[in-house]
C-alpha cells in the first residue's frame, strides 16, 4: 500500500529514514489494534486495582466516579476517532494535538503521554510484585521480605521489557491471551461478591449526593486513568493494516466495551470491601473482595493470571510509551539515540529500555518506602490520570480547529469536542478546588513540574533549534480517501502548505 508521509509546517529538513531502518508497516491486523490497545488499556488490570484505588478516596462514590470517568473518556475517543479516520501517526496523540494548536502542542501532548506510560509501566511492574508475593504466601511461603520484593519487582521489570523489545506481534498476542485468563477468573469474583450480598440492594452507591462531592471527582481522575491506553492503537498508525479504519474502530470499541466491564465490576467490589476483611495501603484488592465473598479458593488463580496480567499491561504501556519518544526522537526533538531501530526486530529498542528502566525506578521506590505499595500506585496513577487529562484536553482543543481548516467541522462533531473540553475542565477544577486533603493537594503541582519541564526543553528547541522546535508532530499519513476529498475541495496543496512529501515503499 502506497501510503502520503506529510511533513507538516514550514519547510523542514529531510528526516534519514532508510525502508529497513523504520518500524514494520503493515505488521498488526485489525484485532492485533485493537488487542494493543486492550492490552494498555488492561482491562483485568483495572477491575483488579482501580475499584479499590476508587473505594479507597471517595468510598461508596467509586461508582458515581466511574460513571464520570466513562462519559468523559467516550466523549474523548469519539474526538481522537474524528482525526484517526483522516490521519495517523506513530505519535498518536501528540501529532493530533499538534494539526490544530501547531508544534508546541504536539510536544507537550506526547511529553504527557510519556509521563502517564511511565507511571503505568511502574504500576504495572508493582502490581506484578504485589499479586505474584500475595501468591507465594498463600502457598505457605514466608515471602514478606524486602529482599523478596526487590526480586520480584527485577524479573517482573525484566520479562516486561523483553516483550516490547522482541516485537508488537509478540506484545498483542500475549496481551490479549492473559487479558481473557484474567478476566474469566476475576468474573468468578465478581459474580460470587454479588450472590454473598443477596437480592439487595446497596442504594447508597447510587446516591446522587456523591456527585456534589470532591473526592468523587478526586477519583474519577483514576477512573479515566483506567481507560488510558486506549489510544495507545492510535500509536500504531504506521504499522497497522488498513490503520485509517482500523485505528478509529478500535478506538471505541475499546472504550465502550471497557465502559460496560468496570461499572458491572466496581458495584460488587466495592461492596466486598465492606466485609470483616479490609482494603488498607497495602493490599491486593480482589483477594480481600474473595475472602469476603467466600470464594478465596479462586484467589490462587487471581494472583497468577493477574501478576502474569500485570506484567503484560506494563509492557504494553512500554511499547506506546517507546513510540512516543522514537517520534520526538525521529523528529529531533529528543537525543537520536530514543530514535533507533533494532535490525533483527525492527522495534524502537533503546526508547524501550529507556521508559522500562524509569519506570523500574519509579516501581523501585514504592517498593522500599513505608507509604504502602497500594497507596504509592494511587498517588503514581493519580499523577498519570492528569498527565493523559492533560493530553485529552489539548487534542479535544485541537481537533475542531483542525477539521475546520480541512473544511471537515460539522455541527456533531464541534459538540463531541465541546463537550469533551468541558468535562475535562470541570473535572480538572473540583480536583483544585476546595484544596484535597493529605497528600493528594500536592499530586496536581507534581504533574505540573513534570510538565514544566517538558516545556522546557521545548523553549530549549525554540532557541537553539527553532527549525527543528517547527517539526514537532508533523510526521503523519492521510488516507487515500482525505487526499482524494481534500483534492477535489481544491485545498490540497494548502492543507499541505509548506510540507515535504514523501512516498513510503509498498
């Protein structure tokens, strides 16, 4: 297939990117998108850990969070689909971003996206050491030993880069397997915390007095975090089959059957927290919802499939994360090294090994402070949530802007957008204001640093390479059916302006 490399914006130098040096086109299917963006998006992961994360800062306003959060993600992916179905990128985000608000949008979208894959890979890597220690000791192991920790969290970091490292094809397929062996044991749980609470029902999780309560919107900022990823499809743009529809389709196909899945999970789970057993800092919250359901015979399974799950989500957010900075990188934004490709496997390599080993750091941490590795996955995926809120909200921004300029922008999709910005705005202030208590009033200012540091480095670009600050987020592929439309508009070459155009091989 003979696909239109767009270099936007005014002029930029060539990009040396020799056919057998670049990322592997036409690779992955339709399902292997959508199973790429299942795997980040981790399903099994979420209903294991986000209902507790939930229950844990707002209590019986989890569901009302994440009811929040599936609107609002919805709302989101239907925007992302509106460009997907025009263009795509292995930038995913950051060139959406960058097609309406220009290049220092594109820069700090995927400086977020980076942010928030960094934190998931950590989290993932702890929840891993988390289920695969919970494991050893129900089998009578005495395995609650710092050293043990260390050693779990190693392999776990180990095995999570080595997926991604060896290839996309490798990273769906396992993804999507131990996504489905997850899902069935943990469907056990479910099911057996809704049979032990009878034919009641718990009214007070449904009370709308929730909604008018910070902390519930304090939590559905995890909530969207238990949908990121999703658009991690978007990332395979220039690997993916057919990737103008397939990318768009998986987009929310995902989000809508996730959607379904984590609100018929949370109900019971955050009933099951209520029993004799109790969620604390430092808990692994689907064997506490068994004990108190009565099945925890089913929690042998739960700790393997999902410690094996863990470690798969984490590679998966490794390999959108690695793609990302491979894009800058290709772009000259970030050091050429993040841009190198591996010869055998074709795979970003070096940006692999760069975001596994931060986010071994990040997981390091947890695992030797006394805050509770539970409690430091809250505060690390809250941190993430805002850095991917953060992204949503300039791509909501840009994307009517864009289809504007395209002559695109129709009554339905200004409001998707408009929408789309609203909600995350609102969300964004009740997280503000009044001010959280304990340590989540400061969780906002981390994200801020993080961020202010990427805007940084770009005012760097602005000053010293300001040719190469005008790329950022230009690298995309319109669909045959965009050009053929934009052509016969007369706006073409306009759309184009000042951009260099390539022809990739077929």
């Amino acid at each position: 297939m003979t696909t239109d490399e767009s270099i936007l914006r005014e002029n930029p130098p060539p990009v040396p990117e020799a056919p057998a040096e670049g990322l592997q086109a036409d690779a992955v299917s339709g399902l292997g998108v959508f199973a790429q963006g299942l795997a980040a998006a981790a399903p099994s992961v979420a209903v294991a850990s986000v209902p507790g994360s939930l229950f844990l800062v707002a209590g019986k306003g989890a569901f009302w969070a994440g009811i929040t959060g599936a609107v609002l993600v919805y709302l989101i992916a239907a925007t992302i689909a509106l460009q997907a179905r025009r263009t795509v990128s292995s930038g995913s985000l950051g060139t959406y971003a960058g097609n309406g608000l220009g290049p220092v949008a594109a820069f700090l979208t995927g400086w977020a996206l980076i942010i928030g894959y960094i934190g998931f890979a950590a989290g993932g890597v702890l929840g891993a050491v988390l289920y695969f220690n919970s494991f050893l000791q129900e089998i009578g192991l005495h395995t609650d030993h710092l050293a043990v920790k260390l050693l779990l969290l190693v392999v776990a970091s180990a095995v999570a880069f080595l997926i991604p490292y060896r290839g996309v094809s490798l990273s769906v397929k396992a993804g999507l397997a131990f996504e489905v062996i997850s899902l069935l044991a943990i469907s056990v749980i479910v099911v057996a915390s809704y049979v032990q609470y009878g034919a009641h029902l718990d009214s007070n999780q449904f009370s709308l007095h929730h909604l008018g309560q910070n902390v519930t919107l304090i939590a559905a900022v995890s909530a969207v975090g238990s949908y990121a990823g999703f658009e991690s499809a978007a990332s395979l743009g220039h690997e993916a089959k057919e990737a103008h529809r397939n990318v768009p389709r998986a987009i929310l196909r995902l989000v809508i059957g996730l959607s379904i899945v984590y609100l018929i999970a949370t109900y019971p789970e955050v009933l099951g927290f209520q029993g004799p057993h109790k969620l604390d800092a430092d808990s692994t919250p689907l064997p506490v919802v068994a004990d108190n359901a009565g099945v925890h015979w089913v929690t042998y399974v739960v700790d393997l499939s999902l410690g094996t799950a863990m470690i798969v989500f984490s590679s998966a957010v490794i390999n959108s994360g690695a793609r990302s900075l491979f894009t800058l990188s290709r772009e000259r934004a970030l050091p050429s090294v993040l841009g190198r490709v591996h010869a055998g496997f074709r795979t970003p390599h070096v940006a692999i090994a760069f975001v596994s080993l931060i986010g071994f750091v990040v997981g390091l941490i947890g695992t030797v402070n006394n805050v509770g590795r539970f409690k430091w996955d809250v505060y690390v995926s809250i941190v993430s949530s805002y850095s991917y809120l953060f992204a949503y909200l300039l791509v909501a921004i840009a994307t009517p802007l864009w289809l504007r300029r395209i002559r695109s922008l129709g009554p339905g999709s200004l409001l998707v957008s408009v929408l789309a910005v609203a909600g995350i705005l609102y969300v964004i202030y009740k997280n503000l204001v009044p001010v959280p208590e304990g340590a989540y009033r400061y969780l906002p200012y981390v994200f801020l640093l993080l961020i202010g540091l990427g805007l940084a480095r770009y005012l760097q670009l602005r000053v010293t390479r300001p040719e190469v600050a005008a790329r950022v987020g230009s690298i995309q592929t319109l669909s045959e059916a965009e050009q053929e439309r934009l052509a016969g508009l007369g706006i073409l070459d306009a759309a184009r302006a000042g951009r260099r155009t390539e022809q990739t091989p077929e």
